[in-house]
C-alpha cells in the first residue's frame, strides 16, 4: 500500500505516526512533510499548494490513498482535483472546505441551520468595523476572514483593544 500525505506540520507528523504503525506496512510520502515525517518514510520536494506537482505525482505514482492535511489545498481544490482524476482522496472538497477558510460563510451556514452561535457581524470596511466597535463595548472578539492556521482570533476585552485588532486585520 502507497501513501501520499500532504502538509508539513503537526498535524501531519501525527498521521504520518499513526499510518506508519498500519499492519499493512504502507510505503508512505509526504509533501513536503518536515523533519519527523522523514523519519517514517519519504519527504518529497513538493509544497502542499503546489497543487499541480501534487497531481502530477499522483498520477504518475498512483498512490493508494492521499491525506490532505492543511486547509489551503483543501479550500484551493485539490481533494476535487484528485477525485477527478480517479485518485482516491481523504479530505474535503473545496465546497466543504469553505466552511474551513470562510468565517463568515461558515457563520451564516450555522445561522441559516438553526444552529446556536455567538451574535457576529462581518464587514468590508475598517471604518464600519470600528464603529460598531465602539457601539458594541467589549469585551469582543475580532476574527479575520479566511484562513489563519487557527490564529486568526482575538479576544479583546477594551473597545481599544478591539480598534487595535481591527486595524490590524484590515489595515
């Protein structure tokens, strides 16, 4: 068994630990994996955004299984690129994965569900935001739309604080 796993984190050092102690003994590639993903199989020099090079490694190698790992290439379409391709795939399309990289679309689906979620408000403008934060009060907290690799909020507890976080955000 071949398989192709995507990203060079954690996250990824993790699954490669774990597909690593299969009983079936997979040959395992990561792309482009790091320093502990080395030591359980092979590092290829391909960066996970690289999703042409990816695709094309895949269709020449034809692993068994692909692991996307990061966000990026799953909100970029590469989990659909690959399945169009006849490659079996573990990771969201880029339909899903917009819950993922969109914070305000993600918001409005689990409003539109019914889902209990925190009172938000989106904007485009740096101006608006700071004005509504000055309405609102605090304590806030400020996200970014997109991705962020899990750091993209902030929990302000002074409206300056929060002005601060917008300017940052958006400025």
């Amino acid at each position: 068994m071949k398989i192709l796993l995507i990203g060079g984190g954690g996250r990824e050092h993790a699954l490669a630990w774990k597909c690593a102690r299969s009983p079936r003994r997979p040959r395992l590639f990561c792309a482009p994996g790091n320093a502990g993903t080395a030591a359980l199989g092979s590092n290829l020099p391909l960066a996970a955004e690289d999703l042409g090079g990816l695709l094309a490694w895949a269709r020449r190698e034809k692993p068994d299984l692909t692991i996307v790992g990061p966000e990026a290439p799953l909100c970029a379409g590469l989990a659909d690129r690959f399945q169009e391709a006849g490659l079996p795939v573990f990771g969201p399309g880029q339909a899903g994965a917009r819950l993922e990289g969109s914070k305000v679309f993600a918001k409005s689906v689990l409003e539109s569900a019914g889902v209990p979620t925190a009172r938000a408000r989106s904007f485009t403008r740096a101006d608006e935001a700071r004005a509504y934060v000055r309405a609102a009060g605090a304590p806030l907290v400020i996200k970014a739309d997109g991705l962020a690799s899990g750091k993209g909020v902030l929990l302000c507890r002074a409206p300056g604080e929060a002005e601060a976080a917008v300017a940052e955000a958006m400025e």
